[in-house]
C-alpha cells in the first residue's frame, strides 16, 4: 500500500505499490542524468506504507523487535547489546538479543538514535519499495528506518558502493552533502527524498521534532560481476563442455589458444541483455547472502 502526496504532505487516495518513479520522478532520466553524478533531492509522489513512530514503540514495548534487527547508536557507534536487549525463556530455552523496550526508549530520551535494520524482511509496505527498487534499478538493495530524536547531529558518513536514496516520512531533517567547495545542503521534510551518490560525504541534523526516515542502500553490479558472469557462462556452453574431453591432448600453450579464440567467439555473440541479467542476479544474490 502506497500513499500520493499532497502540497502539504498529507495521506490522500491509496496507490499500488511505490517504486521508484514515485521518489525520483522519471527513472530513465534520473539514471542518465543525476546517478552517480551528484546529489539531488525530491518531492515524492508517493510514499510507502511504513510504520509510524507510535507503531514503532508500540512493537518495542510488546517485546517484537530482536537482534539483528534493531540498533542503537549515537555518533553512529552502537551501544553494547547487553544494554538494550534482555534474555527469555522461548520453547524452555534461554534466547537472548530481544529488546528492552524501556532501555532503549531511556537511551533515546538522552539523544540515541534507533536504527531498525532490514525492515523489509518484516514490513510488507517497504518490502514492496524494495522489490520495486530492485527490479527497476536493477540493483541489490537494502533498507533501513532511522528514528532519530529532536536535536540530533549525525556523524558524517560514506558509502564507498553504495548509492543512498532517503525518504524522509516524519519530521524535519537538514542534510549536508559532499566536502569543501562541492558542499551542498538539502532541507527535507516529510514526503521529500534525496539522492546520495556512492563515495560522497552526508551528514544529516534533525529540525523540531523527532525524525523518522527510510534509507535505501543500492548497488548495481560492477565490472567484476560481468566478468564473471561472462566467464560462468561461456564455462557453461557447449563449446565448454565439448573440450572437457580432449584438452588432455592439448599443450599449455594451445589451451590458451583455445581459451583466447572460443571466448572471444562466445563474447561477441553474447546477448547484451541476457549478461546483464546474469550479473545483477548474482549481484543480488550475494547481497542477500
């Protein structure tokens, strides 16, 4: 379930699920023109069906929420889980990292950030988000919700891969992108989104009242990736399989011969198409491992 947007960022009429289109507007141009380019912020024209922060705390009171599924952190450095999570009793067998609903509530109340981690495992809505992202871009994507309190200074941060789309769905945040003189600010509030390119500098500050916003991490497969799909696919052809029983006969020198004539052959009648999704399947693949 989505949500369109009005001028004021209020919910109006229900739409199917998001995908990207509805945070960055036209995906063809915004892969061609603002990916890996720069940083770029948004008006969403729909946003995903998420929790709120009440259904947030809700959750945690109820006990619902385990490790590795929540984190708390200030400065980004987690606290130590002894301090947030207790021990039950499930099925007579002591299990630990369940979270202390009044403990983390006491470190939010002095300025920790809560992290839930890979909400779409859980949260139908931002599962849909996700899935959509991940074919459209087709990239390998992961998620997170940060609720942040009134006042907080993020730590600056850099994803050395990653590409980060924000969603901010509650309060107020003014981010800050790249370093010296390609410095940027961005204002979001709720039903906006930004854009961060992977190897750029962002820092984000919350305005007024606590934060809540969705941080996607997207990585498209690079050359590495190709290349092996390449390979894993020319190993798995006929001409492949068909010298599996002869190369005994063959010199050092003329397998090499062989290698640099049959996957030169095999590359130039490869499809295009076919290559890539061989590479982003394994790419997503090894994100989800």
């Amino acid at each position: 379930m989505t949500t369109t947007l009005e001028p004021g960022g209020q919910g109006a009429a229900q739409l199917p699920p998001v995908g990207p289109a509805g945070i960055v507007g036209d995906t063809d141009a915004f892969l061609t023109g603002t990916w890996g380019v720069r940083p770029r912020s948004y008006r969403c024209r729909t946003l995903p069906d998420a929790p709120s922060p009440a259904q947030i705390w809700e959750q945690f009171d109820c006990g619902l929420f385990v490790t590795p599924y929540f984190t708390v952190l200030r400065d980004d450095t987690p606290v130590p889980l002894g301090a947030v999570t207790e021990t039950r009793v499930v099925q007579q067998q002591p299990r630990v990292g369940y979270a202390d609903g009044a403990a983390v509530r006491a470190h939010f109340a002095t300025g920790h950030t809560v992290r839930l981690n890979q909400p779409e495992d859980w949260h139908p809505g931002i599962g849909e988000l996700v899935a959509a992202v991940r074919e459209d871009l087709r990239a390998a994507v992961r998620s997170a919700l940060f609720l942040t309190p009134a006042g907080t200074v993020g730590a600056p941060a850099r994803s050395r891969r990653d590409h980060v789309i924000v969603v901010q769905l509650r309060g107020r945040t003014v981010w800050e992108t790249g370093d010296a003189a390609e410095r940027e600010v961005f204002a979001l509030e709720a039903g906006d989104a930004l854009y961060v390119p992977a190897g750029v500098t962002r820092a984000g500050s919350v305005r007024g009242d606590e934060s809540l916003h969705l941080a996607l991490s997207v990585s498209r497969p690079g050359p590495r990736e190709f290349a092996v799909a390449a390979v894993t696919g020319f190993l798995e052809s006929a001409v492949a399989d068909a010298v599996a029983g002869t190369h005994h006969y063959m010199s050092p020198a003329e397998k090499v011969a062989w290698l640099r004539t049959e996957l030169t052959a095999y590359l130039s009648g490869q499809d295009t198409g076919e290559l890539v999704s061989r590479a982003v399947r394994a790419h997503q693949g090894a994100e989800k491992a």
